[in-house]
C-alpha cells in the first residue's frame, strides 16, 4: 500500500521516561489523520518526532516514500504549525511567509509568487504588511498557515492549532482547514485535545492514551463502535452512560446481569462472551416510546436545555445516566422517567476493557 | 444608625492623606536627598577657588562661577610626576571599556541563545560552572591569572585588560541571556528550523532582534561595571592603558602640598560622568529590559 507518512517500530524517550514504544502508524496520501487524546498522552511528542524536531530513540520514519529518520526538519518535505503560531515577531507578515524560502535560496520572483498565492488563498493580502502584534489571533494563526502553504510540501502537520483561540473563531478556523484540505488534497497530520475538531475534521481519528494508539478508524466507526473502554468514554459529550453487570449464557443466546435487574442482549451487534462486563450505550440511543429492549426505570435528577436537544440526568439504581432528547422536554426534576436502551446502538466491554 | 448609611458613596473614591502616605513620602524625600546631597557639594566644590573652600561652608554657593579646577582636573592636575590630568585616562578607559562591552554582550547572548535552545550535551553542567565561577570573588583569580598572562605575553596590554573584563563578564551576561531567551516560546525556535534556518541563522535573524532590551541592559550593566572597575584596571592594564578611575585615584592621593579639593571634586564628576549619562538618557531601557527578563510574554 502507497503511504504518505509511514511510523515503524517507533520509540521515543526523553532520558529515562518512554513516552512512545513500539509505535506503528500508515498514513495514507491525502488523509487527513487526527492525533486525539488528553495532554501527555504522546501525541505532540509523535508529531514533533515525524517533524523531525525530536530525537528518537528507535525505529524510522518515512514520508513519501524516503526514510527521513534522520534527516533534518527542513529536508522532510512537511510543513508545520503550531498553537503559539510561533510567527517571528519582528518580522511583517510577507517577511515571515517568505522567510523560509528565502532560507532555501529561492530567487526573489518566485518567493513574491509563491507569497502572492499563498496569501491570496488565506485572505492575507491586505495585511502582508503588518507586524504579527497588529493581527488579531485567528490572522496570526492564518499566517502560520500560510508560511506552512508556501513550502509547497505535501505533508502539513498542525500542533492543537486552534487551541488558542475563541469558540466562534475556532469554528471559523475549522471549517477553512477543512476546506483548505479538500482543495489543496495534501496529507494533513493534526494534533488536538479537542473532539469536536476531531470528529469534524479526520478522515481517521487516532486516539492514543499513555503513549499507545487505541483505536484507528473513521469518526463515525470511533463513535459507534469504540474498541475499548477509553475511547468510548473519552469520545462524546455528554459521554457514553456504562452499566457493570456480567454476560451470562442462557438457551437462547446470552443475557446481562446487574444487581437484581436482568436483561436479554438480544439485538446487540458484537459477540458477548461470558463473565464480568461493562454495557455501555450513548445518551441519544436511549428512547422514551417504542421501548423492545432492556427498560430502566429512574428519577430524573437535572435537565440541562441546550437549545436544539436538551439533556436530561436521571437516577436508576444509585447510579447518574444521561439522555439526549431532540428540542425541549417536559422533564422536572423528581418525575419518574422510563426509557428503553437501543440494544442495536449499545457497545459492550469485557473484564479487560475492550469490546466484545 | 451606622455610618455606611449616613454618607451614600458614589462617583470617585476620595483621597485623603494618611499617615502612611506621610510616612511614604518623607521616606522617598530623604532617600533622594541621601544622593543628590552629596552630588550637590561636589559639584559646589569643584566651581569654587581655594581660598573659598577653605571658610568651609560646604554647602554654600560658590561666590562666582570658576571652571579652573575643571579644566585642570581634565588636562592639567598631577598624578605623581606627570601633570597630564585624567584626559588620558578618560581615552584609555574608552578604549578599554567598548570592546569589553561589545565582545561580553556578544558572547553571552551566544551563551544564553545556545543553552536555552540548542541544549548542547553537558550544557547544564557548563552553565553550572560558568555561575559557580560568578560567585567565586575574583580577587581569587588574580594572581593565576596574571602568571598566565604573563607567560602569554599579553599581561600590562590593552589586548589583556580586554580579556579580563570579557572573561569576568560572561557569566552574568549568559545569565541574563538564557534566562530571557527560555521565556521565549520553543516553537518559535522549531518554526525557524524547519523553515531550515540554521545556528547563526536563527540566532541572527530571529533571536537577536527580539532581544534588543536584554541586549540594552546587559550592555548598560557592562559598560558601568567596567567602566568603575579599579583593581583589574590597575592589575592587568600596564602603566600605558591605566583607566580613568585608577588615574582619578592617583590625583586625589597625590599629596605635594595643599590638597586640591575643587580639582579632586571636578575630576571625580568627570569620572562618573559617563555612566551618569548612559542610565540618565537610557533608564526607561534599562527598566524595560529588566521586566522583559523577568516577566513572561
């Protein structure tokens, strides 16, 4: 298979401490792949080390075909930004565009066309003259994207380049990343906490804690079928609602045990095997009409209104669960509540956490 | 009824004078006079003649302007045998001071630049030992130093003293400069590597032009520093490039009869007239310089 960026066998430490071991990761041409997962989970680390600013310890990196595991940054053929936009503050924006290429020893006509398109792509013209202090963040952050688009590269790799912004701004942003990448069809790697941005953005999503990559799939495949217990609780908000209990076989195939109550899993996708277990299902995968599956009967605790859906927290068995409802709801807090579990939607986790 | 009541607050809070404010200001006002006093008498002294030095009213004002005692002080008052004043000193004290302050200042940001961002093997250990060697009071280093110099020939040379001051700089330059420099985003120095900027390339064109108030500070602190030095000036400097103050001092301890004092007074203003000068007209630099290292971002 044709790879853009190719991880083997990577390791990287920082004297004692490993962060990275035995990493592989292929990332096909024009993919745009999110590295997702909570601070110190490695991510950047990865990223700094496919960029070439880290050292590693072991293993090779690949981009377009050439082993680049111990070739300079700028001799990998990428572009970078960066969540401090890292723009050189005493230069104006046209010289911090064309500072690079006049590094590499570009000749001056052909630094202007490549500034001139860049900043044309990002709406930059008007201000090619001013000095970083004089843009406001979501212009910085378009500069350092400029100065990654100049380098003519096909890989981009962004550090949480959002991460310093505004809500509204940061939507904005988003979506002109995103077409940036429809248009210009390069391989982006994109680095963020943030899973909106990575649902929204990723042909594939990466989740990794503590240096080990979870899951690789497409958004919705991480959405719906999580592989363990991490990913599904670290992807969605509210995030997904789990019942411990255990899987028991019967005659006609297995049920779910949880204190007193017992349930058949019927209609569940994967292949359930005996032993302790962790159900878990989505806040909008649990109904209040045409109720066929395992049915909880609670207390409703809070109702959060969030204009387009409202969420409703309810009690059943000393336990807090969370139900999305499209528009408003009639719910007060201290009305009973019946709500069925789609069997069809839910996931289930083994003793070791991950799906069955 | 409780006073709150009484008096409804509204608009601007009124100022009123209380005895700390008092406190405060009579503390500032004698502090400025613990240094413009002196500063006064001296420069009384050195515009008054002998025999009106002599009543012995210190603090009143000369009888008529008199810039005599100056112009001896600068080109006529006796060191010793020599009745030159301290113009030569004032020449040699410039020649031994810029190229200091030039080569310290350079070769510390280089310092500071390649420990917060290259971070060379054993660059911790260096800088460790570049501090310890800060603390160490250099009248240590004295002798070894002027035996080495000796056997380099460069001891009682201009080239020497140079060498001296550049190397008990350094460390407080690096100091300064590594620490202004780590309060610098590390991103910054990742863009312009892979915008494949290299060493000199960075330093030059990225970090250089950000460190125009460290660069003011670190130059202000060396240029006094090595202005007012006496004992490596006297020590290292030969008889030919003695700097302005161990001449000053060569005056005022010259005793052939009556003691000058107008001169003494006019020629020590001379001395300290050019570190003076620099942080009168560069202070609000100095001040900037000093929070830029001190503060983040």
């Amino acid at each position: 298979m044709q790879t853009a960026v190719s991880i083997k066998d990577l390791k990287v430490s920082y004297g004692p401490t490993v962060v990275l071991q035995n990493l592989n990761l292929d990332i096909r041409p024009r993919e745009f792949l999110v590295l997702l997962g909570s601070s110190g989970c490695g991510k950047s680390t990865l990223l700094n080390a496919i960029a070439g600013l880290n050292d590693v310890s072991d293993g090779e990196i690949w981009i377009e075909g050439k082993n680049v595991t111990w070739a300079e940054p700028k001799d990998r053929g990428i572009g970078m930004v960066f969540q401090s936009y890292a723009l050189y503050p005493r230069m104006t924006v046209r010289k911090n565009l064309a500072f690079g290429l006049r590094v590499a020893g570009l000749p001056s006509d052909e630094v202007n066309t490549r500034v001139a398109r860049a900043a044309d792509m990002l709406h930059l013209t008007p201000l090619l003259d001013r000095k970083p202090a004089e843009l406001s963040g979501g212009q910085r952050q378009r500069v350092a994207i400029g100065r990654a688009l100049v380098r003519e590269v096909d890989v981009f790799l962004f550090d949480e380049p959002l991460s310093n912004l505004d809500a509204k701004l940061r939507n904005e942003l988003r979506v002109e990343i995103k077409k940036l990448h429809q248009d210009l069809g390069n391989t982006m790697i994109y680095v963020t906490h943030d899973q909106v941005e990575a649902m929204t953005l990723a042909d594939r999503i990466a989740i990794m804690k503590d240096g080990v990559i979870q899951q690789l799939a497409p958004p919705s495949e991480i959405y719906h079928r999580p592989a363990n217990l991490f990913v599904a609780g670290f992807i969605g908000a509210p995030s997904m609602n789990f019942i411990e209990g255990r899987v028991i076989k019967t005659d006609a195939g297995f049920d779910f045990e949880t204190g007193d109550t017992r349930f058949s899993l019927d209609g569940y996708h994967g292949a359930p095997v005996e032993g302790p277990a962790t159900l878990g299902f989505r806040p909008e995968h649990l109904c209040l009409e045409g109720i066929s599956g395992p049915e909880l009967n609670g207390t409703v605790a809070v109702v959060e209104p969030m204009g387009a859906d409202t969420v409703v927290w309810f009690d059943w068995h000393k336990q807090n669960f969370s139900l999305r409802l499209m528009g408003d709801s009639g719910f007060t807090p201290g009305a009973a509540i019946q709500v069925g579990i789609d069997l069809s939607k839910a996931s289930l986790f083994g003793a070791d956490g991950t799906a069955l | 009824m409780t006073r709150s009541a009484e008096i409804n607050p509204r608009g601007a809070k009124p100022t009123r004078i209380t005895a700390g404010r008092i406190g405060l200001y009579a503390f500032l006002i004698s502090a400025a006079l613990f240094f413009t006093v002196p500063l006064y008498v001296m420069i009384v002294t050195s515009l008054k003649t002998m025999p009106e030095i002599r009543a012995a009213r210190i603090f009143a004002l000369p009888d008529h302007l008199d810039f005599s005692a100056w112009k001896v002080a600068w080109a006529g008052a006796c060191a010793g045998a020599e009745c030159a004043g301290i113009r030569a000193g004032f020449l040699n004290s410039v020649l031994i001071t810029l190229p200091s302050v030039v080569i310290s200042v350079l070769f510390g940001a280089i310092n500071g630049y390649a420990l917060s961002f290259w971070r060379p093997r054993g660059g911790n250990l260096m800088f460790g030992l570049l501090m310890a060697g800060a603390l160490v009071p250099y009248q240590v280093f004295l002798y070894p130093l002027v035996r080495g110099f000796a056997a380099l020939g460069l001891y009682n040379s201009l080239i020497g003293i140079v060498i001296v001051h550049v190397l008990f700089g350094l460390p407080l330059v690096t100091l300064l400069f590594r620490n202004y420099f780590v309060t610098i985003p590390e991103e910054l120095f990742k863009a312009s590597r892979l915008d494949g900027a290299g060493f000199w390339r960075i330093f030059l064109e990225i970090m250089l032009p950000m460190s125009v108030p460290m660069l003011v500070v670190a130059a202000m602190m060396q240029f006094t520093g090595i202005w007012n030095d006496f004992l490596l000036g006297l020590v290292f400097a030969g008889r030919d490039n003695l700097p302005m103050t161990v001449q000053l001092n060569n005056i005022v301890n010259t005793t052939t009869g009556e003691r000058l004092y107008n001169v003494n007074m006019a020629a020590t203003i001379l001395t300290a007239l050019v570190p003076l000068a620099i942080y009168f007209f560069s202070g609000r630099w100095f001040v900037r310089g000093i929070a830029a290292g001190a503060v983040k971002g």
